[in-house]
C-alpha cells in the first residue's frame, strides 16, 4: 500500500513572522506522526531555515520550491541543492507550471534539475500538466507524456523509485477549477501505466502521484478515494494552517 503525500506549495508568500506563526499553528493541528502519510511544507527561500527551526521536532516535513542543478559557482540569484539540504529540506518541488510559464522551464532543465535533487538526496516533487488550450485542443496525453519522459529521461530504476510525481492541470491552479475525481484519476493512472512501460509495473505500482489543482477540504476526500491518487500538492490552501490540517486530517488516517 502507497503512503499519501500531503505538500504545500507557499509560493512568493510569507515574511518570516507570517511564515513562523503559520507553522507554528500547523504543528499544533497536523504535527503529530501518521502511520501511513507523511506532511511537507515548501516556504519561500528566504524563510526555509526559520520553519526548520519550528519544525524540526514534529512530523512535518521541509521541502524548496525550486533549485538549480549546479552545486556553486556564477550563478546569481539561484539557490543549491546544497543550500537547501543546509536549511533542512528533504523535497524540493521540480517543474511547476508556473516556473515554465513565467521562467522558461523546459524538459531538459526540468531533468537536470531531478538529476541533480536525487544526487543530492533531495526528494523531487516533479509537476507535470496541460494548459486549458492543450486540453481543449485534446493534447492533454501528449503534453503529460512529453513532461514524464522528458523529466524521467537517463534515469535508472533505483532513480525512479525515490521520485514523486505531481498531476497539476494548468487550467486548474488558482483558478477555483479542479478537474473531477475522474479526470484526474484517468491522468494519475495514465502516467502509471506509462512509468510501468518506461521502467517496470514494480516501479509505477509505488510510485507516489499527487494531484495539484485548486485542492481544498471540500474536494480532497473525493480525490484521494481515486486508486492512483496518492495525495495532493495544495497551493492556496497550505496558506491558512486550518484548512491545509483539514485537507492533511481528511486525507491521511
């Protein structure tokens, strides 16, 4: 049986006050251990190492929202595996829509960037998903193959199984739109399906694939009754400590 994974991407949100009183009231709701799920919280840069420090001793999890694939060097303005490892991350969130909207993200980046994580130890929450208009002009499999085998590619077995995989359909970030339980199961299993054709069913059947998309505590139960749901990567409901424990507390027994 596959654990579930509860993320929550804060995106460009929170000073360090915001950010340690929000976790502070997280610990409280959702910090203690679950047996069969695990919490991570995915701050800004500039507040990774104050919610260690609050974090470090419950159950909750630390992970960035983006790196680079060198490990030093003339890089401005770009963040290490390294530094993030130093502030306490065991995650780090690869490819978000929003990073190949405003950031020109490719599949090739997206791969180095994967690379480099697991060399690093860190665990890839890699995001893949298609616009409104790729959806509307019934390219949806193509983008979602095109994402996985581009992200997968030059990975070995052993690579594959430390790796999560998150459905996000464009269309439905931030947007108040969340595709039904049944959209997004048949995406969820086609990239499984796919893993299983690239590697072996061994590798896809526990492979973690998170669905990202205007989830809330209202929808989540839904979502994660699917068979190849395995938990969420929340975006504007990880903001509000109440609703991101109700969304951990529905999904994780």
């Amino acid at each position: 049986m596959r654990m579930v994974l509860i993320a929550g991407n804060w995106k460009m949100n929170n000073v360090s006050s915001q950010a340690k009183e929000l976790v502070l009231e997280l610990k409280e709701l959702a910090g203690k251990e679950f047996s069969n799920g695990c919490v991570v919280v995915c701050p800004p840069f500039t507040v990774l190492r104050d919610v260690y420090e609050v974090i470090k001793d419950s159950a909750i999890k630390l992970g960035g929202q983006n790196m680079y694939w060198e490990e030093k060097g003339a890089f401005t303005g770009e963040i290490s595996p390294e530094m993030l490892k130093d502030a306490g991350c065991n995650f780090v969130i690869i490819g978000h829509s929003e990073r190949r909207k405003y950031f020109s993200e490719t599949n090739e980046t997206v791969n180095k960037r994967v690379k480099s994580a697991l060399k690093h130890s860190l665990i890839p929450i890699i995001c893949v998903g298609e616009t409104l208009e790729e959806r509307e002009a019934d390219k949806t499999l193509d983008v979602i193959k095109s994402h996985v085998t581009g992200a997968l590619e030059g990975l070995s077995k052993e690579d594959v199984q430390k790796i999560v995989i998150a459905y996000e359909p464009v269309w439905a970030i931030g947007t108040g739109r969340t595709a039904s339980p049944e959209q997004a199961e048949e995406i969820h299993k086609y990239i499984r399906d796919l893993v299983s054709s690239l590697y072996s069913e061994s590798e896809a059947e526990n492979l973690l694939i998170l669905y990202g998309g205007s989830v809330k505590p209202s929808n989540v139960e839904e979502l994660i009754k699917q068979e190849d749901i395995d938990g969420a990567l929340v975006g504007g409901a990880a903001l509000k400590a109440d609703s991101f424990s109700e969304i951990v507390k529905k999904s994780i027994r």
